[in-house]
C-alpha cells in the first residue's frame, strides 16, 4: 500500500506517547518534529505540512487534551482528525443529475492510466449503484486509444460510443450525449485525450467539451506514484477546468502517499477514487477516515466488511454455519470458502486492514504466498466426491493418486488432511462454547 514508509515512521511516534499518563509541550515539540520529518520525506507539499503541523500543536497543547484523563491517546486521536480533515474530511460521493443522463469528463496526462480507469468507473457505477453508464472515445490522437477503450467496454459489458478518429472530440461528446438520451443511460463518461504535459491546444479542446456538454462532474485521473508533480498537475487543471474531483491511480504501489496528503488542501478538490490494482474492478470510493485509520495502524474494519458484503453469499454464509454447528463440514464446503476469501483481494493487503496488524512484527514483509493456496485447491479437485465428503477414506494409495494429480506431494496431501482435521474439531468446540469463552480463541495454522 502507499503511505508504507510515512505509516511506519508515524506509528513510530504515536506509539511513543500513547501510553503517557501526562502530555507535556516539550513531547508534543518533539512529537511534532518527527511528524514533520515524516511527512516531508513522504512528499507532501511543504506548506500543507506547515499548516497541518500548527493545527495539531495547538490543539495538542490546548483543554481537551490536557484534561483528559488518557492524554496520550487524545493526542493521537487530533493527529488521526486533522490527517482525516487534511483528506477531505468525508468521502465526496459522484454527482446524480437531476435529469439523466450524468455527464462524467475524464481528464489527465498520458501515463496516468485515464483510459483504463474510465472503464474501472463504469464498471463500479454498474455493479455497485446498479446505473447504465455509456463509455465515449473521445481520445482520437492517441494511436489505439479508441481501441483500447472498446475492448475494456468488450471485457465489461458496457456499450461504447464512437466515432472513430476523424470526427472532432467536441463533436463526438454532443452526438454521445445524444445517444446516451435515447437509449436510456444513466452516465456518460468521455475518456478524454491526454497529452505528455499541459498545453494550450489540450486545454481549448477540455474548455470546448465542457461548453458543448455541461458536465456535472470533471475528473482528473492522477498517477499517485508521481508525488509532488501529481499536485501541480492537479493544480493546473483545477485552474483552468473547474475540477469537481480528482481520482488516484496506483495507490498501491510503492508510493510515498504525499500527493493524496496534498492535493485537497492545495486544489480543494476533493479525491473522489482510488485505484488500487490493475483489475477491473480496483477503484474503491475514498474514505478520508478510513485511509487515516490505515496509516496510524488502526486498521479499516469498515473497507473490510464492504469487501467481504460484496464477496461473500450470504445464504450460502448462513448455509456454512449450519454445516459448522452440525459438523457437517465438508472439503468441497472448504474449498468454496477459498474461493470467497480470495474475491477479497490480495491476503497480505486483506491482514492489513485488521486493528493492531501493524504491530504483528514482519507482517510488513510478508508475503503470502498464493500458490499456497492454489496448491491446496488443487489437491482438493483432485480427489473423488466420496473423498471430499469423508476425507477418513484416503489411504496411502489415494493420497499417491491425489499427489500425483494436483502436482503435489503426499507430504502436501497429509498436511491438508491434518490441517481440515484439526480444524473441523475447532469449529465444534466452538459452536458448543459458551459466549464468554470464545474471546481471544483462535483456529491453529491461521
């Protein structure tokens, strides 16, 4: 995730003055040095760091935290509120016109991944606000734009208007809009042309579709991983267009985070979206909150339980606990159960999301090892139905022809089978267990 070294070094602090019975103003000097530092090194804009650095000294110093009776942790819960008002303070949810269909310009420089992410966009408005967006190639000087855009719209499912690349762009968005009234979309998103840097002739042709269009949102798509540049970038645009929102992309790479820390204190644009994958179906809404909570090691239970709502079949969750309290666990059920937990996305990025997972040593460097996983369903496929429903039944013999067709070996085999076992018996205890007892139990192997 971005924001890895800049969340490494603030835990740091915070948990230095966590525990403190008594704040003083020499800590909250000290405290507030590191921040700064840690920022700096983060690339976050210089002034925006001098603002968010005097915003948090004086209320660290002031009533609510002196008076408190667990100063340490009311200092970082102002550090955690600032860094969440430094963000945008809520997320900023997309525009509904009041009369459909909401016109969306996706705007930006070559290389952000702007083309890729208006479809990510149609794809998230589709499945999760259940709209008909329209996908319009308006980029007619980038040699396979057009092209690349029909084949994410082919992919998803989602029509895309054209006309290919002789027609000018400002043309191409007043007949998509034309068409997008006529067959009942709900959005419009015109993939815009990007350009290497920032030039006039680009300008005057955003200024033209957005005279002929009237859109209710303008979108500029950034590349997080450029830093203190994304913010200029953001800047100029913001000028010259009217930004309503600005959408990251990369904001899993091995970025230092300072443009998300940057750009809505120096355009007041709020960020709308952020990539966070190559899929798909990567962009996920922005949670000023909930990214605070992440890079102070508290965790983001809420993303989680988003993701696993999306996941996961609820009747066939109600349709597990069943088979747990019964017993009646089965390794096709385990299987299916892999397959849930993987829809979640990548584990080590899943773990992190977890409270406290900030102090599990290592947990930074781990790699969880995919295949893993993949081996275990492979062995499983490979056995008889009977064998599934009564792994009690796999002799040596079956456990060779189980090995032999997943590609393992009977080593693997035995630790699956030992491992369900163990697992199976767990889940028995605890479905008897009363309430009480269950806190801090937990499942061996995981």
């Amino acid at each position: 995730m971005a924001f890895e070294g800049l969340a490494d070094r603030l835990q740091h602090v915070m948990n230095k003055i966590r525990g403190k019975g008594k704040v003083t103003e020499a800590d909250v000097k000290e405290m507030m040095r590191e921040v700064r530092l840690a920022l700096l090194e983060a690339d976050v804009n210089f002034k925006v760091v001098k603002d968010f650095v005097k915003k948090v000294s004086e209320r660290a110093v002031g009533q609510e935290v002196l008076k408190s009776l667990t100063p340490g942790q009311q200092v970082i819960k102002v550090v955690k509120e600032e860094l969440t008002e430094l963000m945008g303070g809520e997320n900023s949810k997309i525009a509904v016109a009041s009369r459909p269909p909401t016109v969306v310009m996706m705007v930006g420089l070559q290389g952000a991944g702007k083309t890729t992410t208006t479809g990510k966009l149609a794809n998230l408005l589709r499945k999760k606000h259940n709209r008909k967006p329209l996908l319009v190639a308006a980029d007619i000087y980038r040699p396979a734009a057009i092209k690349q855009l029909e084949t994410l719209g082919k992919q998803l499912n989602i029509p895309v208007f054209s006309l290919g690349d002789q027609v000018s762009p400002v043309e191409i968005a007043k007949q998509a809009i034309a068409k997008a009234k006529e067959e009942h979309h709900d959005y419009v998103l015109i993939d815009t042309a990007g350009r290497l840097h920032i030039d006039e002739a680009l300008m005057d042709e955003l200024k033209q579709i957005k005279e002929v269009t009237k859109p209710d949102e303008i979108f500029l798509v950034v590349d997080a991983m450029t830093g203190q540049d994304a913010v200029n970038v953001a800047q100029s645009f913001n000028e010259q267009l009217g930004l309503t929102g600005v959408i990251l992309t990369k904001l899993d790479g091995d970025t230092r985070g300072g443009a998300a820390l940057s750009i809505k204190a120096v355009t007041n644009t709020p960020i709308k979206f952020v990539g966070m994958g190559e899929k798909l179906d990567a962009l996920e809404p922005f949670h000023p909150e909930r990214m605070a909570s992440r890079i102070l090691g508290m965790g983001d239970v809420l993303t989680l339980i988003e993701k696993a709502q999306a996941a996961v079949d609820e009747e066939k969750a109600k349709e597990l606990e069943q088979k747990m309290r019964t017993a009646s666990f089965t390794l096709d059920d385990f299987l299916e159960q892999l397959g849930q937990v993987r829809k979640l996305g990548p584990l080590d990025e899943i773990l992190k999301m977890l409270p406290g997972a900030n102090k599990v040593k290592g947990l930074n460097n781990l790699q969880i090892d995919e295949k893993q996983i993949s081996r275990v369903e492979a062995i499983i496929r490979s056995m008889t139905k009977e064998e599934k429903m009564n792994p009690d039944i796999i002799n040596s013999s079956r456990k060779k022809r189980i090995a032999k067709g997943s590609g393992t070996t009977v080593q693997d085999v035995n630790r699956l089978l030992k491992q369900f076992d163990e697992m199976k018996k767990m889940m028995k205890i605890m479905t008897t267990m009363p309430k009480g007892k269950k806190k801090g139990f937990r499942f061996p192997f995981m």
